[in-house]
C-alpha cells in the first residue's frame, strides 16, 4: 500500500486551499492573524512557504535628516 503524504494546494486570489483547508493570504497593511490549528493542520513548514513575503519587504524611508539620526544615535548612546 502507497501513501501519498504529498499536500494539494490550489490558490485563489485571497487564499490559498490545502487539502481542503482555507489558509486566507497576508495582505499588506492589514494586522493577519492565524489560528495555531489551522497551522498545524497543514504543517508550519507549508504555512510560512505559502503566506510568507517572496521578496524582501522594504523599509520606508522615515524622512529623518542626517543631524537628526546623529542625535538618535547619541541618544541611544548615552541612555545605555
């Protein structure tokens, strides 16, 4: 006998579906919150390969001169 442990995934445009399981995708600027049993129902490994970023996500620019990041940077120093 031949078991296939192998998962079926198929997307839609705001999830993605495991063996029956609904997994809704992150989407940016939106809080995403998971239920522990959905995860371990289909695996963390899987879990964090399908709604994990592909790509790096960028740091915006926040806009701070260079005196400013000094004085950051100084204030840093000296509360530690």
């Amino acid at each position: 006998m031949i078991i296939n442990n192998t998962p079926t995934v198929t997307e839609t445009p705001d999830a993605f579906v495991v063996n029956g399981i609904t997994v809704p995708k992150m989407k940016r600027g939106q809080m995403s919150v998971y239920d522990p049993a959905l995860i371990k129902a289909i695996g963390t490994d899987l879990f964090f390969q399908l709604v994990s970023p592909k790509k790096p996500v960028p740091i915006p620019d926040l806009g701070f001169t260079d005196a400013e990041w000094d004085d950051m940077e100084d204030q840093i120093r000296h509360d530690q």
